[in-house]
C-alpha cells in the first residue's frame, strides 16, 4: 500500500497523473506486493503448512516420499508426502525458526521408521548438519565466544 502511495505521488509530482496512469501504477503495486510477500510456514499435528497471498500448500511430516534440493540460484527444499502433496520451502526459514525445523526433522524421521521415505535421507542428513552449524554459530554469537 505504502508503495503504491509512493509510485502515485511521484506521478504525481513529476508529470500529470491520469486515471489510467493511476491504474496501472495501483496493477504494478499489487503484482510487487503479490511477489514479494514471503508464504507464511507453520507446524501443527504432524502438518507443515505454507500460506501465501495466492497458494496454500501442506505436506503430512509423517508420510514424506521424497525430499530434494532443487537446483539453482535460490535452492528450494521440496517436499513430496504419499498423497502426491508438494511443499516448496525456502531453507532459511528453517534456519530462522528451528523449531519448524525439528518438526519437519521429527516428522522425517517417522517417515524413516514407517519406511515411506524412499529419496531425500542425504538431503535431511545436509540441512540438520547445516541447521546444527547456524545454531552453534548463534549460541556463540550471542555468548560473544564468536
């Protein structure tokens, strides 16, 4: 909202705003609002979840298939559970709250135990050690030892 504001008040300044100048400023505004709000990720009862503006996904923990890193300049973890369900996810966030990570950790796990992962062991094995590592780095940051 601050944006579009922002846009039209320079319009405004540098040149004479019209309506369809307004309207396609406020079409710019909504699209950069829509690309740029991150999903909001949450955990409940064996559930990872991912809301967006626009998507809304959700894996089963518990029932995972598959686990892969996909390729590229921004890595993505994607997650696969035995009803065909996908979840995209942004490593950092797991990085960010680590109790999302144990979660999904836990969940992986009982996979593990119900024999239902069948790909992805070496990619969880990376990002716990990976997920170890920034812990220890901020027990350390915060204990001023870094």
């Amino acid at each position: 909202m601050q944006l579009f504001g922002a846009l039209m008040l320079l319009d405004w300044v540098l040149t004479e705003l019209t309506a369809g100048r307004a309207a396609l400023w406020a079409a710019l505004g909504g699209l950069l609002c829509i690309a740029l709000t991150p999903p909001r990720v949450s955990a409940e009862g064996g559930v990872l979840d991912s809301r967006g503006l626009l998507a809304h996904d959700r894996v089963h923990t518990d029932h995972l298939v598959a686990v892969r890193m996909s390729e590229g300049i921004a890595q993505r973890l994607v997650l696969t559970d035995s009803s065909g369900r996908h979840l995209v996810l942004d490593p950092h966030v797991l990085a960010a709250n680590p109790l999302l990570w144990h979660h999904l950790d836990q969940g992986a796990r009982r996979s593990v135990q119900h024999g239902t992962l069948r790909y992805g062991r070496a990619v969880l094995e990376s990002l716990g050690r990976r997920m170890d590592g920034e812990a220890c780095q901020g027990i350390l940051r915060a204990s001023g030892l870094e």
